[in-house]
C-alpha cells in the first residue's frame, strides 16, 4: 500500500495517505496505536508524470509538507519495505548537516543512475525513495517539496521521477543508514 507514512516518537503514530483504509481504524483500536487517514486529492498534482507511476508515488511529497507542522522527524516507509532490525535507535540520529537519513538502493543501481542521470556523483550514494528518515524543519527550509516537482516537470525524461529527483537534489545532503 503506497503513501504510508510514520512518524516515530516516544507514541507511535501512523499516518496514511491513502484511500479505503477502513481495516486500519480496527487495527488501530487492536494494537492501541494512533491512526490518522487522509484522502488526497491528485488535482495538484495531475500534471506529474504517470505513465510508469501511479499519483500515489508523489504523495511522500505532500505527507512531507503537511506533517511538517506536526514533527520535527518522520521516518518514512513505503509498504514493501521490511525493517530486519529495531528503528528505536532512529530516535537518537544526530542529522548535522543532512536533511535525511537514506538506506543506499539495490546493487547496481547507482551505475545505471550515473548514466542515466550524468551524474558520476552519485556513485554509491543512490537512494532508494521509499526509505527516508527526514529532518522536516531542514526539508521545509531548503523547500524540496517544490524544488522536487519542479525538476521532474523540468526533466520530462527521468525513469524514475520522484526518487531521481531526491538523489539529484539532496546529493551531499543525506546520511547513509546501514541496510
């Protein structure tokens, strides 16, 4: 399920940026876990690319945005993503300089996105978007969300857009989390 957003603090919260989510108000009573559900509305961002990627691909950007006036950290997790060790430690990540915490993608990835992206910096440092611990005070002030949208609507041609454009504009801005 795309779009799920969670934010880790001494409660845990989740929030779900998604629709028919109604099994999750059960889980939440079960498990006593707050759980706070938005429908988005695509019209902003209708004019993304989504031939390849559905809307929902975008809506980290928004959770980003909103969030932002609720935590000053949010650790972010799209669904298929399984966590073989505890995230308590998060808590107590010092960010510097960085604006996020990242886990380095797949094998390989990164020569195809230096080529792809003519961008030989970003060798061993390609991240994988669906895994991003955030610093939101640091995100809002460099405003990335924009600046985001802004270059996937300026670079028509990237594979993968919303994920391209966070390694192109946070490179030298992110910590490396071990996988």
């Amino acid at each position: 399920m795309r779009g799920s957003v969670v934010s880790l603090g001494c409660q845990h919260k989740i929030y779900l940026f998604n629709k028919a989510l109604h099994r999750f108000k059960k889980m939440s009573g079960r498990f006593n876990v707050d759980i706070f559900i938005y429908d988005i509305d695509n019209t902003p961002l209708k004019d993304l690319p989504t031939k390849n990627w559905p809307y929902s691909a975008y809506y980290r950007l928004i959770a980003f945005d909103y969030l932002g006036s609720y935590t000053d950290r949010l650790l972010y997790l799209d669904a298929d993503i399984v966590c073989k060790a505890p995230l308590d430690e998060l808590i107590h990540l010092s960010f510097d300089n960085a604006i996020c915490a990242v886990v380095t993608d797949i094998e390989g990835m990164d020569k195809k996105a230096i080529e792809r992206l003519h961008c030989p910096e970003i060798e061993d440092v390609y991240f994988n978007s669906g895994v991003m611990f955030m610093d939101l005070k640091q995100w809002h002030q460099q405003n990335l969300t924009s600046n985001v949208i802004k270059f996937i609507f300026e670079h028509s041609e990237l594979k993968y857009p919303d994920q391209d454009a966070l390694n192109m504009l946070l490179l030298g801005k992110t910590f490396l989390l071990p996988k």
